[in-house]
C-alpha cells in the first residue's frame, strides 16, 4: 500500500495571531513550527508569506527565506502558495468597492525554487469580513500560469473546491501536457461560508470529487475548521493524503486554540491506529516524482 503523506498548512492567507496566538507568521517562526510538524510526521509543507506586518504577500524575497530556514532544519516538502491570501499586497482596489486577488503578486510565489506550488486554476469569491475580493483566473491566467510552473519546473499541486474546478481548467490543462502523472490534486472542502465557489464538506461530496479526478491523480483533502477531523479521517479511510494546520484550522478542540504540530500529531496518531504507514519527506518525493531537494 502507498503511504500516506501528511501536509502542514501552517499559516494560511487569511488566519491571524488575534484569532489564535500560535499561528507562526515571520520567516523564523513558520521555520520553528514546520521542524516541530516534520518531527511529527509532515512530510509537506504548504507556506504561505506575511510582510513584517503580518499582512499577506507572494514576495520572492520573503518566500526564499522561509524556504531556506527550512531547508537548513530538514528535508521537508516544500510547496509555496500562488493564492496569496486575504490582505497586504494580496489585494487590488477596485472601483466599484471590491477588491481584486492581485494575478502578478501571486506568480512571484513560484520565484523561490520551491519544489511544489499551489495552482488554483478557477475563479471565485473570497469574502473576508466586510471585504469581497474577485480572484480571477481566466483561462488564459490559468495557461499563463502553468506554463510558469513548467519553465521552473516546479510541480503544481492542483486546488480545487468544487467538482468544476476538477473537469474544467484542471482537466484541461493536465490534457494539454502542463503536468506529468501523478498529478497531485488538493480537496479542499468546509469553504461554503467564506469563498463563493466552494462546497461544505461531507463523506458523499467528497467521495463524487474523487471519483471524477483524471487517471494517474494522488489526492488529498483539505477539510476546514470543525469539518478537519472528520474529513481527514474519512480521506485515511479512503486512502487519500490530508492535510492539517492553522491554516485550515485553529483549533484542536472546541474553546481549545491548536498548535501545527498538535494536529499532525493527532493526524498521525489516528492513520497509524488504521494501520497506515506515514510517508517520511524522501517517501512523498518518490509518490509524487519529485526529484531530491537542492540543498
């Protein structure tokens, strides 16, 4: 049986140190907590970047320090986000009183030699408070994108919300050669009250978005809030990959604010009481045909 992969999403776009302290936001502090995830068993982690302020950026510079922190801890996965996030540079004013997810901003995330990257390949509705922030991704941002992950050749974890999100840019792009298999495809379910475009979670929707994944996918699901625990174990049962972290959750429990490492802990401990193997870093690499880390 293929191992499991468990990914750290230890930051996140949108969570914020009012909401839950623990969340690590400057380079060093991501740093510290992904070694205490990796320690734990994550074999992935998906970062994003906050300026000094802690407010949202895809800035290269930020990113490649994150990224080489890490690197000087272990031998981690390292995934950068093009979605940017909520806030800071993420955000374009729009006349109208919207706000636009900033295309340029998110490309600088593929400009810090991460292994992998986040391509989120649709257009959506991010409501952040009072905010309604257009994330466009026309068809031909989504070329535009991929075609800068295959010139830095880096591989693209496919995010998708909902079951368009799989059979249209998704499929297409795979199709026309912008990836190679196993294409590592991201559930991300529990977003139905924040982001228009996306689905709650349940067992059947999640099991309907599996099944319409292209030949050769290695999925994984990221469920969000209180949907975490529930979601993963049912993606352990299903023999998916999950991910887990402040940047899907705060909380451990309910009244109970959660550490990154306190959930891959919790993660791992439930997939080994199913009997399930935990992929080490050089593992995931080898399921997802990634060659070694440039150290």
């Amino acid at each position: 049986m293929t191992k499991t992969i468990v990914t750290v999403a230890p930051t996140g776009g949108m969570a914020s140190k009012a909401a839950n302290p623990n969340l690590p936001t400057q380079p060093e502090e991501i740093a510290e907590s992904v070694l205490k995830s990796y320690k734990a068993g994550a074999a992935i982690a998906a970062l994003h970047a906050r300026r000094p302020d802690d407010e949202a950026t895809c800035n290269a510079s930020i990113y490649r320090r994150i990224n080489t922190l890490i690197r000087q801890r272990c031998d981690i996965v390292i995934n950068n986000s093009t979605g940017g996030g909520s806030s800071g540079d993420m955000l374009l004013p729009r006349p109208d009183g919207m706000f636009e997810s900033n295309f340029e901003e998110r490309l600088k995330g593929l400009d810090a030699e991460a292994e992998m990257a986040t391509l989120d390949g649709f257009t959506a509705v991010d409501v952040f408070g009072t905010r309604e922030i257009l994330v466009i991704t026309s068809p031909s941002r989504c070329e535009t994108m991929a075609k800068r992950f295959k010139e830095r050749n880096i591989k693209p974890e496919w995010e998708v919300f909902n079951p368009a999100h799989i059979l249209q840019d998704v499929t297409r792009l795979i199709e026309k050669g912008y990836d190679k298999p196993p294409y590592y495809i991201n559930i991300v379910l529990g977003t139905d009250r924040n982001f228009q475009g996306g689905m709650p979670y349940s067992h059947d929707l999640l099991t309907a978005m599996i099944r319409m994944l292209p030949p050769q996918s290695v999925w994984c699901l990221s469920a969000i809030g209180p949907a975490q625990l529930p979601g993963t174990t049912q993606a352990l049962l299903l023999g998916g990959h999950v991910r887990v972290g402040l940047e899907d959750n705060g909380y451990y429990s309910k009244g109970v604010p959660a550490t990154n490492e306190m959930l891959v802990e919790r993660t791992v401990r439930i997939a080994r009481e199913l009997n399930l193997e935990i992929a080490t870093a050089a593992e995931a690499r080898d399921i997802l045909g990634l060659p070694a880390p440039r150290r």
